[in-house]
C-alpha cells in the first residue's frame, strides 16, 4: 500500500426530520398525528416553509401556497414560522455535535456536515457515532433527525435523505463507485429541475451513465459544474468539511431588556462584553489574536433601531480600545437597545460566529420565506 495514501474521511450529514414543524409539535404534542404546517398565512398569500409527515401524505411539502395546500387538505393546522425559536435549537443541536468535533459546516439552520475522522469513540465506527448522535438529541431535545454516513460530503448528503426521516444510512468505502453509478442524476446536489431534464434527455438516467463521458465533454454541456459532475459520477468529492466558511469576525452582543442610557451604564456593559469576546477567542482554537494590530468594533443599536458600526486598528485589544470606539460613536444620552464588541478576522482564520449557519446564501432566502 503507498505510504502517502490520504486517510479514508469520516463524514457524517445529519439532516433534522421537518425542522420547523417538530419543534411546534414539541410544543403542541396534541397536533403530531394530525397534518400541521408551519407557513404564511392564506390572507398574506403566504407560502409553507414545511410541513410535518403526516401533511406530506396529502402530497403537501415546502414553498407550497398556503391557500393550495388548504384545498388539497382542509384539515391543515398551519402555525406561524417562530424563527427566533428554530435558531436557538439549530444552537442547541450544534452544541451536541460540538461533543464529537469541532470540524462542523453547518449549511442550514437544520444541516451539518461533520468530520468526525479523528474520533474513535465507538473504534473509529461513524456509523455508531452517527446513531449515538441522533439518539442523544432525541433525549435532550425531543427531535428526530436523518444522518448519512459516507467518505465524502457528497455522499454523506445523499445517504441522509436514504432513510429519512429518523433514519440513517452508510456508503461504506468499498461501496462507494457502485452506490455513485446506480444514482439517479436528479438525486445529485446542484443538479435542478432544468439539469435533470436535460440530462434525461441525453438518455443519462444514473451517475454511471455518465461514466463514458469525458471531462472536457462535461465542461462543455454543463459549464464548470460539469466538473463536480463528473467527480460525483465516480463518488469522489474532495471538498474539505469547512468550518471557516463566511467566518469574518468573532463577536459578542447583548440585547438588553430595557433599553440603557448614558455613557456609565454602558460602560458597565462593555466591560461584560469584552470579557465574554475573550472567552470566545480562548475557545475559539484557531484564532490567532496575536496581533500584530487587531481589528476591533463596536456596535450600538439605539432604542428606535437605528444602529451604527465603528471599526478601527490597534496594536492591542485592551478593553479601554473599545471604550474609546463607543466613546467616540455614542450619542449621549440617548438610550442603547444592544451593544456589540468584535475583532475582525484576516482571510481564512477560524472564528466561532453563532449566526454563522444564516450565511448559506441559496437556504438562507428559503429560510426567510
Ligand atoms: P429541510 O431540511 O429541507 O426540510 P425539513 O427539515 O422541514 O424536512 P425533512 O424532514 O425533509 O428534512 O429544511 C429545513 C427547514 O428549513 C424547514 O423545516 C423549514 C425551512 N425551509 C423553508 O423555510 N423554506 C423552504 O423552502 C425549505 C426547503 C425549508
Ligand atoms: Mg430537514
């Protein structure tokens, strides 16, 4: 065996079971059984963002019109969408994978991709490690989720959707070039309505139709997607499970329950503030917050929700730095609803951005629907 042969990756896609709906029924256990959909309103012509099982069988699922999916189940219950509660269980549920490995892409508020290569709890099996992860966070928060297991990102992404919901499934390494050739084309992430159907008709039916294809005549037919195209044919996807994506920054702020005024009372705040950010770069490993300058800000948000960023180099990040940013910035005595302390990260170093999974931009206009 060559010596320089790369270490077979471990990842694992967990996927939660229709998110915004199973936290409602967490909430409301008396409408499990029955369709529940949670969406705009009919009057608004809003539309679902998704739906419980029992609603799908009606043929009901996301992006529906509200007022069509009535019809076609009048007995929908629908629920208004509660972002602020998905967000802080999306937190939650990242705390819990944070107990296997801190290599995490989130993609959605529901989605993960986790390298768990490194950890050999159950003897290097990320088919037990998934199971063991879908179980703890149906102890500790009462939700189902869907996990594929597989070398790569790829197919780690389509086994998840194999055995949903509650389910799981492994493309073991061996198994990889026959579970890719006998995929149907639609079933690839990236490959639309528009893709497959011309795909179909080019008489291209699974990944392993494509096989014949050269990479050249990929390009030409499918522009530089038809690059990842011909990997996935052959189920290799060499993408790095990537926990830096859109990490600019590292930053702390507060929402205060009544509004505060006056440089003092914020002053106070700030001194909270810095040392929570501390306590995010120390736990934040990647982060070298050692200079030589440091990119710091501080964010003020007024009681009328006007708000106002100030940014500036230093060569330390002392405290009395961002008291100087606010002191500069701060209308006095106006009253403060928030304020935010930062550092601005260089390209490519690794922070711990909470809102970071809200950064997909394609999910993230779905998600705001
Ligand atoms: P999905 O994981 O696509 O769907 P789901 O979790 O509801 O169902 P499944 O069991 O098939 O995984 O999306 C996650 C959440 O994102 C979903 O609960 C609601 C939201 N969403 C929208 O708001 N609009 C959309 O168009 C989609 C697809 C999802
Ligand atoms: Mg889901």
């Amino acid at each position: 065996m060559a010596t320089d042969a790369k270490p077979v990756r471990k990842i694992i896609h967990i996927d939660m079971d229709c998110f915004f709906a199973s936290v409602e029924m967490r909430r409301h256990p008396e409408f499990r059984e029955v369709p529940l959909a949670v969406g705009g309103t009919p009057e608004e012509r809003g539309v679902l963002s998704t739906c419980n099982y029992p609603a799908r069988k009606f043929g009901l699922h996301s992006a529906m019109a509200t007022a069509f999916a009535k019809k076609r189940c009048p007995g929908l219950v629908l629920l208004p969408v509660d972002f602020p509660a998905y967000k802080e269980e999306s937190r939650a549920i990242t705390e819990i994978f944070r107990r296997y490995t801190h290599r995490i892409e989130p993609l959605s508020l529901d989605e993960a991709f986790l390298d768990v290569t490194m950890n050999m709890l159950h003897d290097g099996s990320a088919t037990l490690l998934a199971q063991e992860i879908r179980e703890v966070i149906f102890k500790e928060r009462g939700l189902t989720a869907s996990a594929g297991i597989a070398p790569n990102k790829f197919l780690a992404k389509v086994a998840s959707d194999w055995n949903k919901p509650d389910g799981q499934f492994t493309v073991a390494p061996d198994q990889v070039g026959a579970f890719a050739a006998a995929l149907p084309v639609g079933k690839v992430p990236g490959v639309g309505k528009v893709s497959e159907r011309r795909l179909l008709e080019m008489g291209i039916k699974v990944c392993g139709d494509l096989l014949p294809f050269s990479k050249e005549d990929m390009r030409k037919r499918f522009g530089s997607f038809g690059n990842d195209l011909y990997d996935f044919a052959r189920g290799i996807d060499e993408r790095p499970v990537n926990t830096e994506r859109d990490r600019k920054s590292i930053s702390t702020e507060d929402t205060f329950a009544k509004d505060i005024a006056g440089a003092e009372a914020c002053r106070r705040e700030l001194r909270t503030l810095y040392l929570n950010l501390l306590a995010r770069i120390s736990r934040a490993k990647d982060v070298k917050a050692e200079g030589p300058v440091y990119h710091c800000f501080v964010k003020i948000k007024y009681g009328n929700f006007q708000q106002t960023t100030i940014e500036k180099v230093f060569p330390d990040m002392a405290l009395s730095r961002f008291e100087a940013l606010f002191l500069e910035r701060y209308k006095a005595p106006r009253p403060v609803r928030l304020l935010g302390v930062g550092i601005r990260l260089a390209d490519g170093e690794d922070g711990d951005n909470g809102d970071k999974k809200e950064n997909e931009p394609q999910r993230q206009l779905s998600l705001e629907l």
